[in-house]
C-alpha cells in the first residue's frame, strides 16, 4: 500500500508530502507514545499518531519513519510542518480515531503490524 493509498482509504488530507506520497509501506504502527514507536522498529512503516509535537518528527528520524498520519483531527502546527518538510516526512491527518483508522488500514490489506507477523 503507498501513502497516498492510505491518506486516501482514511479520508485524510496531507499537510506536507503530498508530492511524494507514492512511497510503499508495508507495516503500520499506532502509538502515541514513542518510546512504544521505537520499541515497534520495523522497514517502511507508517506511524498513526494522536501525538502532535516535535518529538514524533524527532522520533521519525531517528528510526528512518517517511510518513505520519495524525488521528482524531488533531493537526501540526507550522512548526512540526517545517520540520517535516527539511526531514522529507509526510504528514498527513484524518478525523477517524486511532482504533478506525488501524481498523480501516488492515481491512485494505495493510496487514503488518505489532511486533508479531500476520
């Protein structure tokens, strides 16, 4: 599934990335602590988050993360954004909460995820 597929399967909207939301990604993870994010450490993962601060970009670099959905409406500020656009991150946002939005994402196929395989 690429990122794009995803936004789109959750009725979200980008706020950075758009462009380059064609990336594959093969496992999701939803968290809004990091520090179960980085105990979660997978390839070509996408993170959903309620969590709207600079530590989840931080967060993303660290553990090579290229796109974060924001759940619940919440929405990053320009701040978060400008991050993400030098660290070339995609952010995008749905209203669905966190359990939907997973729930909608395995339901599409996107079946990887947890520290176990499917």
């Amino acid at each position: 599934m690429t990122v794009a597929q995803a936004v789109a399967l959750l009725e979200g909207q980008f706020f950075t990335g758009e462009d380059t939301a064609d990336i594959e990604v093969a496992s999701a993870c939803g968290a809004d602590l990091m520090s179960d994010v980085m105990a979660f450490v997978k390839e070509r993962v996408l993170l959903l988050t309620g969590l709207v601060n600079p530590q989840v970009i931080r967060t993303c670099e660290l553990l090579d993360i290229h796109a974060v959905i924001f759940v619940r409406g919440k929405m990053p500020g320009r701040d978060m954004i400008e991050m993400a656009e030098n660290a070339g991150i995609i952010l995008a946002g749905t209203k669905l909460s966190m359990f939907l939005a997973c729930g909608k994402l395995y339901e599409g196929g996107l079946r990887s995820g947890g520290n176990r395989e499917i």
